[in-house]
C-alpha cells in the first residue's frame, strides 16, 4: 500500500469533509497536501464538537454516521473532548437493536466559562455566562474614556478580574473573552483604527489587552456583534437576511445578507451612522463631517439638540432643575410623552432622519427584517409609532412586507453577541 500516501487520519478527514458541506469550501481554499495530521485533528475535533453542542446529546455511533469518521477517531476525539477539554461528559448507555448499546455524550456547558464584554463609551458592561450562553454574573464599570485609553483598558481588566474573582473562577476555565467595542476594526480584529465614540485612532486594541489579560480574546465591532448574537439566540435563527441597526450614543448596523454576517472589504461595513442624510446640514458629526444620519438621531444628537434649542416654554427646563447640561435623549423623550411640543418636534425630527437611513438600507439590500437595539429604541410608542409611518410612507409598496422591531436581547445585545463570537470561534458553532 506503498502508492497511498495518506494517514487513516487523512482519509478520516476527507470522508468528514465529504459529509459536511461547508467544510468543502474550506478544501477548495487550501492545499489539502499542505494540512498536516494536527491540522486534521483539529477539524474532526471542530466537526465532533459541533455536533455534541447542537444535538446536546449524542451517541458514539451517530457521531460516526453523521461525521464520517472512522469509530476510532471518533472514540479518541471524544474522550479528549471529555477527559481534557471538559466539553462533553459520558452519560451511560442508549437502546440497541442488538450488539452493544451505544454510549451517550453530553454536551458539558457548565463546567467552563465563557466572558463577554460590551465596551460602550458610558459603560462596560461585563458577563460572565456558561457554555450555552446563559448569564451567570454581571459585573458594570464607568468605562473612564475621559481620562483616556489606559484608563479605560484598565476599568476594562477590572472588570474581568471581578468577574472572575467573585465565582473563584481560574482563567484556565474560561474559553475566551469577547469584547464589542464601538468603532471600525482592523481585518484582523486586532486594531482599533477609527472610533469617534471613543476619540481613538490606530489603537493596537489586542496586543495591549493580551499584555495583561491571559484569556484568548476575540473582538469585533459592537453592531455587528447584536447581529451574531440575533443569529445564534435571538430571532435571527432562522433569518438569512436581516439587519441590526443600533440606535443609543451612537449608530451603526449589522448586516447579515445570505445568511452570512457581512464584513466588508476591509472590515469597515455597517457605518450606517456616517450615511448622509441632510447634506446642507450645519450639524458636525463626531467623525468630522457634517450631515451624518448620527449628528441627527442617536441618543447623543438628541440630546444635545434639545439643549442648544431650548424652549421657554418646554417641560424641560422644569425636568433639568435649572440645569439643562442635564437634559439627555431620555428626558427628551419623557417630556415628548407628557405632550411637551418642542420635545415632540425633537424627537420626530430624529426619527425622521432615522427613517430617510432605514429606507435607503431597505431599497439597498432588501432584508426581510430590521431590528433595531439601543436606548433610543427603548421609548415604547414614542419612538416606533412615528418611526414606522416615516418608513412605510417612504418604502416603496413592493418592500412593504419588511418587519421592523425590536432588537431581542435590549441592551444586552452586544454582550450576548460577544458571548456567540467566543462560542462561534472556540467550539466551531459555525454561526458566521
Ligand atoms: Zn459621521
């Protein structure tokens, strides 16, 4: 059998990627003589692995069936996946129709731990959760940009150091970190090249977090981590076209087109927040530009609207104390509901802004659905019954039947996102 070059590992690896669709395009990317037998090993891992965590519960010989994998390959990955990695456990024993009963594994999600941080420009907010995503502890910290990038890497680590020291909780437990942080990301998720939430410029985001925390971390930009995590929990399971649009202190969407969350040429897409939407515009956008769709409607924008035009006669010199540096979207957005005319014309002035973006994205990329997270959405009628007007009145009729609502997770959307990215990334959930 001289002429046969390949490992029974190999052949292993070609009926896995025979059986599985999708790892076929990665056979098409790569020269299949250069994957070596570790390389392999850890696709089969990736392929078993897979399927204990979807099916939860699984016997040996339907992994067999299911992978392709010869029963010993299946039974070594196995029992490393269940003795080292802590991932899955044996559970006894299933009917047979005769010869031996198979042997069951289960899908181990609290024995390791997975973090997931949402660095807003107010707040980090930080969770710690198990392997089916479900919230353990939260821990939330000023994020401190106002005394700068260290301070705000250190509030960042504080967090996660509570996190951990509160359950007892070893770094060695703990699969990874995700962070979604508001601002455009290298390809390579590893620089933070633009983020006007933060003032932060060509940042190396991963390398000075690697410096100090010992966790494998995985970033991506905030948006387009609500998107993930609509994907994999939310009400985008079962969606292939969708967009997340975060309206809060800034505004950005994630786009998931063909049922894969798109990226961009460079990593730059969903900067929905710097389309322009009123080019005559005397307002300046935080990126520098003037007429940008969150200069007009994120929560920062309102606010600083309603203080700069401030009415005599507007409940909100009342509401503020005296003090309008107080007045927020929030309060803008109470006052509207206690019939303050001049909060009113705030508020819908945005949301008309707001609905000229959402009609353009609408035309553009025709989703079935919207959804759409951050504070500013969460104003109840305030904010959806004149959105959806705006939106239907300038839609054309053919794009009537899109959805527009609510984003699932409110405002853990970005955190359970960031939480889907580590257990996408790590156990291969393939939900990208
Ligand atoms: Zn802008």
């Amino acid at each position: 059998m001289v002429c046969i070059s390949v490992s029974s590992e190999s052949i292993d690896f070609f009926f896995g990627l025979l059986s599985l669709g999708h790892q076929i395009d990665y056979m098409a990317k790569r020269d299949i003589h250069k994957v070596d037998s570790e390389e392999m090993n850890r696709i089969n891992r990736r392929l078993i692995l897979q399927q204990i965590r979807q099916k939860h519960s699984i016997s040996r010989a339907e992994l067999v069936k299911i992978t392709g994998l010869a029963p010993p390959t299946v039974s070594r990955i196995v029992d490393r996946i269940v003795n080292k990695d802590r991932l899955a456990r044996y559970v006894g024993v299933g009917n047979s129709n005769g010869g031996r009963p198979p042997v069951i594994v289960e899908f181990n999600s609290s024995e390791k731990y997975v973090l997931g941080i949402d660095l807003g420009a107010t707040l980090i907010r930080g969770v710690l959760a198990d392997l089916d995503a479900e919230i353990i502890m939260e821990v939330d910290l000023p994020s401190g940009k106002e005394e700068g990038y260290e301070a705000v890497i250190d509030n960042l680590v504080s967090v996660v150091n509570r996190l951990l020291s509160r359950r007892g909780i070893a770094p060695d437990s703990v699969i990874g970190l995700g962070i979604g942080v508001a601002g455009l990301l290298s390809k390579d998720k590893t620089i933070v090249h633009f983020s006007p939430d933060f003032g932060w410029t060509n940042v190396a985001f991963k390398k000075d977090l690697e410096a100090v925390i010992s966790i494998p971390i995985f970033i991506e930009n905030s948006t387009r981590l609500m998107a993930l995590g609509e994907k994999g929990y939310g009400q985008g399971k079962d969606l292939d076209n969708f967009i997340v649009v975060n309206v809060g202190y800034g505004i950005a969407a994630g786009l998931v087109i063909g049922g894969q969350l798109v990226n961009g040429g460079n990593g730059f897409s969903g900067e929905f927040g710097h389309m322009t939407i009123e080019p005559d515009s005397s307002v300046i956008c935080d990126c520098g530009r003037k007429g940008c769709l969150e200069a007009l409607a994120s929560g920062r924008s309102i606010g600083s609207y309603a203080r700069e035009h401030l009415t005599k006669e507007s409940l909100l010199n009342e509401m503020c104390h005296g003090k309008p540096a107080r007045i927020d979207a929030k309060m803008v957005f109470e006052a509207y509901g206690a019939n303050d005319h001049f909060a009113e014309q705030v508020c819908k002035q945005a949301i008309r802004s707001l609905s000229i973006g959402l009609t353009n994205l609408i035309h553009l990329l025709d989703p079935t659905h919207i959804f759409i997270g951050g504070g500013v959405a969460q104003n109840g009628d305030l904010f959806w019954r004149p959105l959806h007007k705006e939106v239907t009145s300038r839609m054309l009729a053919t794009h009537k039947n899109v959805q527009i609502s609510p984003a699932f997770f409110k405002e853990y959307a970005t955190t359970i996102g960031s939480l889907a990215l580590v257990l996408d990334s790590v156990l291969g959930l393939d939900l990208r």
